[in-house]
C-alpha cells in the first residue's frame, strides 16, 4: 500500500532533499522553528527496516509533499 502526507510550509529545493534524512540536517536554522534534526532520519531507518521506501517533492515556498510505499 502508499501513504503520503502533503504539507504547505516552506518546501526545498531538489538539492536539500538527499539531505533531509541525514540526522541534526535542518532546513530552517532559524531559532523561532525548534527540532533536532532527527524525525525524518527516524523514519527513514524504521521504513528500511521494513523494506519499505519514502519519496519527497517539493516546491520552495510551497510544501511538500512525502510518499510511504
């Protein structure tokens, strides 16, 4: 089966994609948006553990938009 989630934040570019999964990466380094980096890398480690896989697009500016398969 797919799950996907869609969101209206701030969005990425192509290129900060590969980076989201690695652990302490964050997109938004301001201090008014808290979080330690660590969510996606969690759910990328229990979806492999599974053999399942996750997909993201994203506009900047716009959301994103991410698929559990």
């Amino acid at each position: 089966g797919q799950f996907s989630v869609e969101d209206t934040g701030i969005g990425m570019s192509a290129a900060e994609i590969p980076k989201i999964f690695s652990r302490f990466y964050r997109i938004d380094k301001s201090s008014a948006r808290g979080g330690t980096g660590l969510g996606l890398s969690i759910v990328k480690q229990v979806l492999d553990l599974h053999g399942a896989k996750i997909s993201v697009t994203s506009t900047e500016g716009k959301g994103s938009a991410f698929s559990l398969e």
